[in-house]
C-alpha cells in the first residue's frame, strides 16, 4: 500500500481513537463536502484533514452508497471537485489539485527513522513556510523536490518535530525522538481509552519502548521506578519470583493489597501468564475515579492495565530481541572465621557459668569454610524472543515466541520459561469484529528454602550460621552433607540446598476471544470472554544419598498439585459521540465471573532406589488430600465522560458488584465515582501565558471495594476428618464446627478516595510536571474477631469500626532537557509521599504480627493511632559498661523492664517517600538509560542480624561481634557473649525485639543501567535487516544504604499477611546483581 | 500561519439533544438486556464451601450422622484437654486425691487455691471446650429436624436429636458445677446471633439440663443394635444415670433416687433394662481387654495409633511406660494413699496406683513432683492409659469410662442415706465393697454411712473425677475444712487457702473481654 501523499501543513496532528471500520454506507442528497466527511468519520473512524479555504468552491454531492470502501466512497465524493485525497493512516488528508506546484528544485530523499534505527511510515515532511510535503513510505523513506535553501520540516504524533536545512544535500536523513509526554496520545482507561488530554483522574502510564532493551523476566518489573504513587519492591532474589506492588499504600488489614491486573481486558490477579517482552502499553489506574469502574474486584489497591503487542496494517514486521548476561550477589556477610568463632562460643559458654567448655584445637584448625562461598555462585541468564506482526486492511496479527533461562545465584535455583502469545484482529464485514489474544507460557522453577531458621533448612540462615569448622560432609563417609550447628537432623546448607529437588511446573494461559458489532446511533456492542488458567505440579525428593534425614528414611517424597481456572464474560455497549463542542461517550457494561480451584498434595517415604522419585515407589503414605473452591463476580457498570470545548471535562462512573465471597445477605454493593477537570490555559484569559503550553486542574472523589481474603465467611463450616470408633473398631467419618463463625453479614471492605491534581507543561512542552494529591480511606476493615466462647465458637470474620487511612502526594516531573549537536538529554523525577495510619475504635486489642522464630515473639503491631508495617518492641538505651548488658528503657519507670509496660512503637516499615529518576542520554547512535530509584524512612526489622549477631546460640556470628563487650569498661554497643537465655533480674535479654534490630531501609539505588548502539543500516541493510541494536544492561550495581544485610528491599513475606508483614528480614534469598549483553534485530 | 480546523461533527449544537438520545436510550436498554445475558440466576452467587458442609445446610442422613460422630470424636481428641485430663483436674487434683505435679503454675493454682488467676489456662480451657462440645450439638438440635432425606428415619432422627440432647446436658453438667450460674446457650450463633448473653442462674441451668436430659431418656433406645454402641452412644440409660447425677448436685435425693432406680437392674432394687451388672474383676474396667462391659454406661472411645486420642494420659504414667523426662503431672497424694491402706484396699489400690522410683541412679531419671522427694518412689495413677503403645507421641489406645454402674449404685446408697432410709442404703455400699474383697461396713448410724459412702466413692472412682463433687454435696463447710486440713507424707500442712468463694471456679477473664455481659464469680 502505497502511503505517499501530499499534506497540508499541520503544526497539531490530532487523531481521534475509533474502532476503525473500512465500510461507508451512505445516502445523502445535495450535501456539502463537510457533511460528508462527517459521516464518514462517524461510520469509520477515519479523520479529515484540511483547511476551509481547501473546501471553497467545493461541489455540493448527492451520493447513495452501501457498503463500499472508504476509497470507493471518496472516489465519488471528488470525482468532479477540485480536490484530490489521500489516507495516511487513518487520516484523509484532502488538498486542492496540484495547480500551483512549486516551482521544480532539486530533488531530496532520505530516510526517517525513530531512535533505536526503526524506519518510520507516516512521517510528514513539510518544506518550511509552504504547504507542500509528503509522507514516509513504510520503509520510512520520502522523496521531495525542495527550492534552494529549504528546510524540511519532519513531524510525527507522538515525536518531537525536527527542522533540517537541505544545503545542498541529496539525501537528508532523520532521528525522530518521542515525546515524554504527549496531551493527544490514547491512554487506556479501563473498558476503553481517552486522550490524555481528556483525562480527568489519576492516571500513570508506563512508556515500554524499552521493555526489550533490557533483561526483564517478571511484568511488574517494568513499572519499576517509573510510576509515582507506585512502590514495586522485589520480595525476594529468587529467579522469577513476583514482585510486590503498592499503589498508594496499603489499605487493608487482611484482604488483598495487590493491584488488579488486566490485560487486554481480562481481569487477572498476577501476571504469571504473560511474557513482559509482548507488552504495549500499561496503565496503572490509582484513584478512585479511574479504578471505580472495576467496582470491588480490589481496584481499591490499584488498576494495572496491560495492553500487549498487536499487529499494524501494513508491511509485516519481525523483532527479535536475545541477551545473555552473568549474575552474581551483591554482597557476602562477613563473618568470623574459624579461629574466631571458637574464641566467641568459648566466652559465651564462661559468661553463663560453664566454664569447662573449650573447643579442641583439631576441630578449629580442620576446616575454615565460608558458607557463602560453596552456597552462591555467577549465574547466567539467556533470554530470546521474537515477535511477527503485520496486517491487511480487515485484520491484523501478531505471533510472538519467548524463552528465558535464568540460574539463581544460589545453587541448583533455576527459572525457565517458554512463552507463546497470538493476537488477531480481524473485520469480518462492515458491522462485525472479531479477535482473540491467547497467552500461554509453561515455567519450570527448581526452589531452594529460604526465611528460615538454620535448623529449619533455610539455606540463607544456614550459611550464616553454620560454624566455618563444621565439615562439608559428614563424617562417617557415607558422602551426605554435614550438618549444621543445631542438630544431628539438619543439614548443612550444602544440603539444604543439594538434598532435596524441590521442582515446579507451571502452566500458564490467558486468553480471550471477543467480538465488535457496530451498531447505530454511534453505538458498538462487545463481548469478550476472557479465561485464565494456572496449573502448578510440584514435585519434591530429599534424596537419601545426600542428607541424613533422608537417608533414615529411604528417601521423603511429596507431590503437589493444584489448578486454579477462572472465566470472565463481559459485555460492554459504548456510545461516542461528538456533537459541536460537545464530546460525549457512555459505556455501560456486565461482567460475570467464577473461579475454581482444585488442588491435592500427597507424600511418602520409603523409596527402593533414589534414582526413581515418583511417589507410587514409595513404601509408607503419609499425606493424601484434595481440596476444591469456587468463587464467582457478578457486576453491571457504566461511565460516562464529558467534554466541552476540551475544556471542561466531567467523568462520572458506577459499578454494582455481587460475589459470593461476601455474607450471603449482602453480597451487592455500590461503588459510584465521579471526576471534573478545567483545561485552564485553553481559556482566553489564559492566552496570553506563553510560556504555560498547557495546565489542567482536576478533581475526583469514587468508592472502591476489596474482596475479603476468604473464599466463604458467610458459612460456619463443618471440618471433616473428626473420625470416631464407636464400637472401638470401626472408623466411622465425623464433621464438627469450625472455630470460624460465618457472617452473612458481610460486607465489602469500601475504599473511598479524594483526588485532586493537575498537569501542567511550560516551555512548550519541554517541562512537564503531573501531581496529585490524595486522601483515602478504607472502611468496614475486615478482621478476624473473637467471639463470645460461649457461643461454642472462636472468631469471626466482620467489619471493624475505624479505618486505614494513606494520605498522600506525588508527583513526576519530565524534562527535555537538552539537544542539539547530536546529543538529546531527557529525564524524568518522580517522588510518592505517603503517609498511612490505622484508626480502630477505643479498646480493640492491637494485633500482634511479625513473629520471630529465633525468640518466639512478635515484632510487629497493628495498632490504633500507629501505621501498618509498625514495630514495637524496647528501646535499646546502650550497653552498660560495666556488665556487658544493654540497658533497655525504663518506660513507666517501675524499676523493672517488662514486655506489658516496657515495650513501644520502635519504627515503621512503611517509607515517608519513594521515588524514581530516569535519565535518557542520546548521541548520534548511542543512547543511555539510566534507573535510578529508592526509598526513604523506612525501617527494616533485621531478623536475620538477631541470628547472626546476638551470641547465644553455638553458632557462627558476623564480624560486628568482634566488638563485643568482654570486660568491665568497655564501651561499645555490643553486648556481651552470652549462651542460653538469662537475664538479670527485672529485665529481659539482650537478644529481646528492641530498636537493636530495628535499621534504616533507605537506600539510593541504581536499578538499571542501559547503553544501547544502534547500528548504521548501511552496515545491516543486507539481509533485509532493518534494525540492529546491541546493548549493555548493568542492573542493581550500586545501591548507597545503611543496611547491614544483603538488600533493604528483600521481605519474608509476599502474597497473603503484606499488611501486617511488611518490613521483616528473616533469611531471605539475596538479591542478584547482573551486566547483561543483548541484541535487537529489526526485519 | 494557516488555521487548523478539526471537522468531525457538522452538527449544530442545538441538534443536541434529539440526536445524542437515541443512542443514549438504545444504552440503557441493552444494559438491561445485558443484566440477564451474563449476568447469570441467583444461584450464582450462591458458592457453598467445596471441603465441607455449613453449618445451616444439612440434607442428607448421612451429614446428621457425620455431625453426631463429631459430637463424640471432639470429646476423645485431644487436642483438647477437657474430657482427656483436665475433668481429672478439677475433679481430683482440686480435692485431696491428686496433686497437681509436672511443671504448670496454673494447674498448681487449681491444686492449692492459693492464686486463681482469672486467665488460669486449665479453668479457661474448660470454659472454651465444653462451650466448643456444647456448639457441636447445638448444630444437631438446630439442623438435623429439617432434613428430609427418607434415608434419616424417624427413629434415628430422635435418636440423634437425643444423643445431641444427652451431650448437651452432660457438658453443661461439668459447666455449671464448676463455674455456677453459665451462659445457656442453645442455638448455632447462625440461628442465634446474639452472642453477648448474660449468665443464666444456676437454677435455669440446671431446669435446662434435666428438660435435655429427659428429652434425650425419651427420644434415645435402651440398647443400640450393635451392642457396643450401647455403651459408647448415649444411651436411655445414661441419660438416666446423669439425671440421677444432677439431681443429687441440686440437692434433689428423691428424684436422684427414682433415676438410680432407672438405671439399676433388679438386684440392686432398680427396674433398669439395660441389663448394667458390675464386673466381677474391679481391674477390667481398666486393663483395655474389657472395653465397653457391662458395668459401663457411658464410655469415651480411644484408638491406638491415633496421635489425637490419649496423648494427655501420658503426662501422668510413670516414666517408664511414657518415656518423657519431665515432670510428671497429677501424682496421688499420701493422702489418699492412706485411704487406700487405712480401708484394707489392696484391690482397687493396685488398679489405681502403681509406683516407681526415678530418682538418681534409675533408668529413667526425673525430677520428683511437689510433696515428693526425690530419693521417693513416687505413685503415679494407674487407672487411664495404661496400655501406653511406646514413645511419646503416641497415645493410648486405652477408652475411658466417664460413667459406670458402681457410681449410681453409691449415688443411690447415697440418695437412700439422706432421705432417712440408712438401713436400704448400706447393703449396696456392701455389694461394691464386695467386689474388691472388703468386708460389710461396720457404719450404722445416718452420719457414719454417709461418711462411709463418702470414702467409699473416693476409694472406688478414684481419678474418674468424681471426688470434688462428692465433697460439695456433703457440704460446702465439710469441704474448706477437709481441704484446709491436708497434710503432706511428713504432716506438715499444704497451706491450702480454700474459701467458700473458691468451691467456683472465675469465669475466664478473656472471655469476659469478649462479651462485656459476662459477670465475675464473688471473690476473683
């Protein structure tokens, strides 16, 4: 298809989103040319371009047509005018016949292409201060005859425009840069997209151009740094582990806290079904007005849509995007070497009266093993896909393949995943669409254990504490692993992590098929159906060669499965129109949803050769099992947006959600929203600030739900397996009540937030700044609450009185800040303050969380009066020169220390700010990314550090002991070496949940670093090659913090129990460092 | 500079309105229609739990029998600690049968009345457990008369809603003698949302027991088919042994009396059916080769192997049988290790107590409990659990006998001896001396017999929970007196502080935290 045409000059190309349909019925008599045009832009999507002077002299047509093509249509329309037209995209562009061409010049062409060496279609080249230009062709090139002297001017919707003076060259070619923000591109809104222009709520969205520029494995990946008012923290170094994601805090106690994903239009919970290297465009929806529409599916923590790659009419296109890279820890624990411990566990065992003890020379001097040396290694990551794509005038495609391959630092932890997605669009005939987009991706996962205790077979723990003279097999030679300082049971962390194969493997498939009937009166019904399915089997062996435990018993054995298939049926009906100054569209819509999930365990000993793993050789059962649950959503919404003039603009929406998980007698509930904006510089009092380009003030206030975390709190169920022998021989089944009384009284947790911010560009367009400001609030809390014992019952679940209230302000700030010589400079800063508390009415006991193994205590509260993610424990007043002991804190000064009245909010895990600073750098052909994100204010309970620092147990310790208190008169903040767990009277130990464990969390981290060199197409143009780009990616290289443990971002906890978890290190597998090499290549 | 005009929309505005409303319209309609298209029927949103049945939502026989099973299966798990050991803390430890041994300040509390904290763990674990027994059968007498499955005959149905009864009965029995005026709490919370009662006195209490149990004597059969039910289900007999029992709490001998005689077979003056004899061998109600005799009435079923049931007992035997070195818990007191040698009862002695020295240089080396010394051989009960399967996690296989036929034939002696008729009570006191080769009592006069009944009850249903009972139904005083006066092996005085307000036990402070409505017992 031949793209070239002759434009009129536009300085503002502004394209409307449509559905776009290639067939024009019409019947119109004695109708101007405007008139026309305005039909067929109602029937088909398609804008016109041109001037009013163009149409002057323009014949009145009379026209009756059915059906025919939109060229068809417009070959009738001009047949006898003095007019010729040409389509770019969807843009006719309608221009006078060429009776005063310029006078003939020299002939110029060239090529445009954007900055990583993509040629651009549909580029206008305009030679300056005339009404004469062309377009690109889809191979980006043009040709133009130009006068002496011209300067061409090339624009494109989305990219900066650029001038180039021709001088006396024959061939000009052309970078085009996007820009960061652009007010007319189409922004996802959830059930639809607006202009970003249009928007009138709190809105993020994440520019993914560069998702293949860099090794990115997990979606949510992407939104890192990038997005204020969003925290994306990795909970652990594992490969392909989730990340955990705020947006605007956490607001729930014991619900859900994670965002709802959907992508393209289906609403799912994670992103496990999808290869991040096939994302588009994502939008992140986080204030009421904007993720109202998704009702309480739980877009009261946010709306994450994910729109991924489709097809573009035209020439087809293959992307192939490869990297391999090495990956390493960023930092190893130091700790006592052998000689040194020895020293330690000796004084421990004198200070506490055993004097006898002493560890023989033989064993110091046998072995001087650094754990951390045998349990992490360099890990390669490879990863490769390919991406087909392109498109005829009824439908479009686009196939993708992906494949990743990533070794964890810690051996034998391994990520694989193979990845397919299909999407196809196709118009069947003038009124109906059809499409579908299948995701499917199967992962294997070999996990090692981690946030545990040694004697537990954490690995982590176990390779801090397992003594450096302890010997890596055991031994009696019979080739098992040693074991660690705890027991005869536990291994070391070479068993840990070599003695048991704990694997996994996922299947994963999202995908929906849909269908678009245009309809009139500018309305357009669609129906799409959308599943998702997620199958895991895990299979795990502790191998009786390798670790004792196993060894006793032959072999242990346990196979897990489970399946959760879910489906969702929406039906939406969309009206838009655009009446005068009147812009208008109405959706309204249902959606019906219902998940299963099944899921069976099953375990065994007993194995006859360890060579056969599967658990039918196995002689003894131990565990056999099947669970099954449903859930379903039943919700009808609408919305509506209003704009006039551009100027005023409105957007009101409600949804009516029902689900079973909800009390039987209200499972129905409303969530209303509504928005207002006020473009202020598109009045005329505003005209005359030139230096504002734009400014849009904007307000919003909406309801939003959350699902409660169990699947059925209305019921009081009976729990099978309550067994009886009446006749003491015969097992007859028996059920009895569960501790848990349901509540059909049930209600949502209800989420209600005020927004208010405003967008605002100076400098035309060179700095943008976007910042919002909110409160919200979330009700009706459901916690799980004791009842009365006499009602023959424990808890029940209900809503609390009170509230969880994050009140906030972000903001992010874009800046061009240089070009010009070939080097362009763009950045942007983005920042998110929160501030969250809890509020429950007087008298409610505080929650104790964070529970810690090592001592049996919590560490952490849920308090009225104090945020979530709060600790509470004593306070460390220092170590008393004199004894060795800390002195804690005296806090109602009765003389003694005591967990009732000693004990105080000790930190918050909760940060007072985030924030995320992208640098983009280009010269000539290179560019370079630079991440940088971090938090502050946040505190960190080291869990780990009370393992490796506390000098109780016989057990190796960190080289911060080395300072330890030994004798009368030495000051210094580490207390004495103490085995066992005395303390002098009236106080507590110094291992006791104080501010001892409590450290800083902020950190300043460059998060990615990306220098890409695009290749010159005279060197690739063989082959067919349009494209050639390598890059150099360096992730997590440097981070400044405080932190004395492996990463400040690492968390015990992911998925359920964030509310109340956050902020604890216990073990937890450590963060990867990588400098990766990759390649794109562009057919 | 050239003016750039955007032409979608020739219409005027003032067209506006007629134009935009058909659309407008044509949007509500088809939400409408839509509301029924994937919007699905009601039942939709009606996911019951997959896993289990609900409470409120029984259907079949099979979900009333599975229920009923539970009733029985959550009094022998012991994951609770009811009906496994603590009736045999309050019941003996708290009287001068047993002290509390082991290592449990809170169970040491219970045994010296010194301090009774309102968060005592064994005092509240009862208060929650029996509520617990009590809910399982509440769910029976809410659900089971709406199932309509013709599998569930009318039969079974009652006897069911009997057997529920029964237990009800029989665990607010345990409530109200403990704590005194309780919670009467007679539905689910599902068909009885008001959870935040008050405590109902001690007379409604007792009106509600003896109203369940005779409910439960008319609905239950004399004998179930397979005869071994009849001593592990409630029975038409038990009910009548237990109402027997309540009366003579309240107070009430005549009705006591026509209940024994319920329950008694013809020999010992009764019209019971049941055909209940005692075992000629006093040991086989505790040997597990006997389980479910004829002298049992009502009996709690333990299985080997199964790590729920009997786990408790193994606190108490003695090192060598459960191979846990600590402390074991509820050893005998000298006391009544002087009963047992001051009546001449070397029979039910050997069957209740056995002994065992672990002190320094034994093979299995443990502290000594409370009152004892270490170079002691140290009793230990001998009567539940016996038959312990080895190690320590196990749990005996061992049934445990809550009611039996001696304990209404002395109950009825009992009955007999306070309404003046002395002379008709002491031959039954005769017959269960008998069995253990004593000879007839010498007591004659009124207040002898009840003592000599009174002795007779300790030495018979030693650790069977019975003791502190028998003691309040002598007297209040009797019992302050008798317990302020014990003495250890060497006759130094326990010390024990016991006042009238101690004979209750408070009410658990974290429950009264729950339900504000929740008086406190004088004197805690």
């Amino acid at each position: 298809m031949k793209l070239t045409a002759i434009l009129v000059l536009t300085t503002c190309l502004q394209v409307s989103a449509k559905v776009y349909s290639q067939k024009v019925t019409l019947s119109l008599r004695n109708a101007s040319l405007g008139k026309v045009f305005g039909e067929i832009t109602k029937q088909t999507g398609y804008s016109f371009l041109y001037t009013d002077e163009v149409l002057e002299g323009a014949q009145k047509v009379d026209i009756k047509i059915t059906n025919a093509s939109i060229e068809s249509v417009l070959d009738r329309c001009f047949r006898d005018q003095p007019l010729t037209y040409s389509i770019v995209e969807h843009t006719v562009v309608v221009q006078r016949k060429q009776e005063n061409n310029a006078p003939p010049g020299t002939e110029v062409h060239g090529q445009v292409t954007d900055t990583a060496g993509r040629p651009m279609a549909g580029v206008t080249v305009t030679i300056a201060g005339t009404r004469k230009g062309v377009a690109t062709d889809a191979d980006g090139r043009f040709t133009i005859s130009v006068p002496e002297k011209a300067v061409l001017h090339f624009s494109s919707v989305g990219y900066e425009g650029v001038d180039v003076a021709v001088a006396d060259r024959a061939k000009v070619n052309v970078i085009l840069r996007p820009i960061a923000v652009s007010l007319n591109d189409m922004v996802f809104i959830g059930y639809g997209a607006q202009r970003r222009r249009d928007i009138t709520s709190a809105i993020s969205t994440i520019s993914v151009t560069d998702v293949s520029e860099r090794p990115v494995v997990s979606a949510a990946e992407i939104l890192a740094g990038k997005s204020p008012g969003t925290q994306i923290l990795l909970p652990s170094g594992k490969p392909g582990s989730d990340f955990t994601v705020f947006v605007r805090g956490i607001a729930s106690l014991t619900g859900n806290t994670q965002p709802l994903y959907v992508i393209d239009g289906v609403v799912s919970y994670d992103t496990h079904s999808l290869d991040p290297n096939t994302i588009q465009s994502i939008s992140i929806l986080k204030d009421a007005s904007a993720a109202g529409i998704y009702g309480a599916a739980g877009s009261t923590n946010g709306v994450v849509l994910i729109t991924t790659k489709k097809g573009v009419k035209g020439r087809a296109k293959v992307e192939v995007n490869a990297y391999t890279g090495s990956q390493q820890i960023t930092k190893k624990i130091k700790l006592l070497n052998s000689r040194q411990l020895a020293t330690l566990l000796t004084e421990e065992q004198v200070n506490s009266g055993n004097t006898g003890f002493s560890i023989p020379d033989s064993l110091v001097t046998a072995n001087n093993n650094n754990w951390q040396d045998l349990v992490y290694r360099k890990a390669p990551m490879t990863g490769i896909n390919a991406g087909f794509s392109g498109g005829g005038d009824k439908g479009t495609y686009y196939f993708g393949v992906g494949y990743v391959d990533q070794d964890g630092i810690a051996e034998t932890s391994n990520y694989k995943r193979y990845s397919v997605i299909l999407n196809l669009e196709q118009q069947m005939n003038d009124w109906l669409g059809v499409g579908t987009h299948i995701s499917y991706n199967r992962t294997g996962y070999n996990d090692v254990y981690d946030n545990n205790r040694a004697q537990y077979n954490g690995f982590v723990l176990s390779a801090l504490n397992t003594p450096p003279f302890s010997a890596i097999y055991n031994t009696n030679g019979d080739g098992t692993y040693g074991f660690s300082a705890f027991s005869q049971a536990v291994p070391n962390p070479m068993g840990d992590i070599y003695g048991t194969n704990n694997y996994t493997i996922g299947n994963n498939l999202l995908g929906d098929g849909h269908l678009v009937i245009k309809l009139p009166f500018a309305l357009s019904f669609r129906s799409q159906l959308g599943v998702t399915l997620e199958n895991t089997y895990q299979s795990i062996f502790q191998d009786p060669r390798l670790t004792e435990r196993a060894k006793q018993l032959a072999g242990i054995g346990n196979y897990n499965t489970a399946e959760g298939f879910r489906y969702i049926w929406d039906n939406t009906l969309t009206f838009d129109k655009q009446a005068g100054k009147h812009a208008i569209d109405v959706i309204v819509g249902s959606s019906a949803s219902k998940q299963h999930d099944q899921s069976s365990n099953q375990a065994g000993y007993g194995f006859p050769s360890p060579d056969v793993q599967v658990l039918s050789a196995a002689s003894t059962y131990t565990l056999n099992q099947s669970f099954a649950d449903a859930w379903t959503l039943e919700s009808y919404f609408g919305r509506a947006n209003y704009a006039y003039d551009g100027k005023y603009l409105a957007s009101a929406s409600i949804r009516w959600d029902g689900s079973s998980r909800l009390g039987i007698r209200n499972q129905w509930a409303n969530f209303p929203a509504f928005s207002a904006g006020w473009r202020v510089s598109d009045e005329d009092f505003f005209k005359s600030v030139h230096f504002v380009s734009d400014l849009k003030l904007r307000a919003g206030w909406g309801a939003t739900g959350n699902l409660p975390a169990d699947l059925y709190p209305s019921f009081t169920q009976l729990i099978a397996g309550n067994n009886y022998a009446f006749n003491d021989s015969t097992m007859v089944s028996g059920t009895v009540p569960s501790s848990q009384a349901g509540n059909p009284d049930l209600l949502w947790e209800e989420t209600k937030q005020f927004n208010t911010g405003l967008d605002i560009s100076v400098l035309n367009n060179r700095l943008n700044l976007s910042a919002d400001f909110y409160v919200k609030r979330t009700h009706d809390l459901i916690l799980s609450v004791p009842q009365p014992q006499s009602t023959g019952v424990s808890t029940k679940e209900v809503n609390m009185p009170g509230y969880v209230q994050n009140k906030g302000f972000e903001f992010i700030l874009s800046a061009d800040i240089f070009r010009g010589h070939g080097l362009s400079w763009t950045s942007a800063l983005n920042m998110s303050f929160n501030k969250n508390i809890v509020e429950l009415p007087a008298g409610t006991s505080p929650i104790l969380t964070g529970y810690i193994q090592d001592i049996g205590g919590n560490a952490g509260i849920v308090k009225s009066g104090l945020p979530l993610g709060s600790f509470w424990g004593y306070i460390d007043d220092g170590v008393n020169v004199q004894t060795g002991n800390i002195t804690f804190r005296d806090l109602n000064h009765d003389g003694k220390i005591d967990p009732d009245n000693d004990r105080a909010f000790i930190g918050s895990a909760l940060p007072k700010f985030t924030y995320g600073f992208t640098n983009q750098l280009s010269y000539k052909r290179f560019d370079l990314n630079i991440l940088i994100d971090g938090v502050y204010g946040n505190k960190i309970f080291d869990a780990t550090r009370m393992e490796t620092e506390d000098m109780t147990d016989m057990v190796n310790q960190t080289t911060a002991v080395l300072h330890r208190w030994k004798k009368p008169g030495d000051a210094t903040d580490m207390p004495k070496a103490y085995y066992g767990s005395a303390a002098p009277a009236g106080t507590v130990p110094n291992y006791s949940i104080s501010t001892r464990w409590v450290e800083s969390g902020s950190f300043l981290r460059f998060r990615q670093i990306t220098l890409d060199y695009n290749l010159d197409r005279k060197w690739i143009g063989i082959a067919g090659i349009s494209g050639l780009r390598l890059f150099i990616t360096l992730q997590n290289m440097f981070i400044i913090t405080k932190y004395k443990g492996y990463s400040p971002e690492l968390n015990v906890t992911s998925g359920a129990n964030l509310a109340t978890q956050e902020g604890f290190d216990h073990g937890t597998y450590p963060e990867a460092k990588s400098f990766t090499f990759g390649l794109n290549v562009s057919l | 500079m050239m003016r750039m005009q955007r032409r979608y929309c020739p219409f005027p505005t003032a067209d506006l309105a007629p134009r935009l409303a058909p659309g407008l319209a044509a949007c509500l309609a088809l939400a409408l229609a839509l509301a029924g298209l994937s919007g699905c029927s009601k039942s939709f949103l009606n996911q019951t739990p997959q896993n289990t049945l609900t409470s409120g939502d029984f259907k079949s026989a099979a979900d009333a029998e599975a229920a009923i099973v539970g009733c029985y299966s959550l009094m022998a798990n012991s994951t609770y600690w009811y009906y496994n050991w603590n009736y045999l803390i309050d019941g003996d430890v708290r009287s001068d049968n047993n002290y509390s041994g082991g290592s449990a300040p809170d169970i040491d509390g219970v045994d010296n009345f010194t301090s009774v904290a309102t968060d005592n763990q064994p005092i509240s674990e009862d208060w929650y457990e029996l509520y617990m027994d009590i809910g399982a059968t509440n769910l029976i007498l809410d659900d089971v008369p709406g199932i309509t499955d013709p599998a569930l005959t009318a039969t079974r149905k009652a006897q069911i809603l009997g057997e529920a009864k029964f237990l009800r009965a029989y665990h607010y029995s345990h409530l109200v003698r403990n704590y005194g005026p309780v919670v009467l709490q007679l539905h689910t919370i599902t068909v009885d949302p008001n959870t935040l009662k008050s405590r109902s006195p001690v007379d409604s209490v007792y009106a509600q027991i003896i109203q369940d149990l005779k409910d439960a004597e008319a609905f239950l059969p004399v004998a179930y088919s397979d005869n071994a039910d009849s001593h592990s289900r409630a029975t038409q007999g038990a009910a009548e042994a237990v109402l027997a029992k309540v009366y003579a709490q309240t107070g009430d001998y005549r009705d006591c009396l026509t209940y024994c005689d319920k329950v008694l077979p013809p020999q010992y003056g009764g019209a019971g059916a049941a055909g209940y004899a005692l075992l000629s061998n006093f040991d086989w109600l505790f040997d597990s080769q006997h389980k479910n005799s004829v002298e049992s009435i009502f009996e709690l079923q333990h299985t080997e192997g199964t790590p729920d049931h009997g786990y408790a007992q193994g606190l108490m035997l003695p090192p060598s049988v459960q191979a846990q070195y600590w402390v074991k818990f509820a050893p005998p007191t000298q006391d009544l290790v002087r009963a047992f040698k001051t009546a001449g009862d070397m029979v039910r002695y050997k069957s209740s107590i056995t002994w065992e020295y672990n002190g320094p240089g034994s093979a299995n080396p443990v502290a000594s409990p409370t009152h004892y010394a270490s170079t002691d051989t140290i009793p230990y009960v001998w009567k539940i659990g016996r038959n312990w399967p080895g190690g320590w996690s196990g749990g005996s296989g061992d049934n445990l006998v809550l009611l039996r036929l001696a304990d209404i034939i002395l109950l009825k002696a009992e009955a007999l001896n306070v309404l003046g008729q002395t002379s008709d009570a002491i031959p039954l006191l005769n017959a269960i001396r008998a069995r253990v080769d004593l000879p007839p009592t010498t007591a004659v006069s009124q207040t002898d017999v009840a003592l000599a009944i009174l002795n007779e009850r300790r030495l018979e249903l030693a650790f069977e929970g019975e003791r502190w009972y028998d003691l309040l139904r002598f007297g209040a005083q009797y019992t302050i007196d008798l317990m302020n006066g014990q003495v250890d092996g060497k006759g130094v005085s326990l010390g024990y502080q016991v006042t009238a307000s101690k004979l209750l036990y408070p009410i658990p402070q974290n429950d009264r935290d729950n339900n504000p409505n929740l008086s406190q017992n004088p004197g805690y």
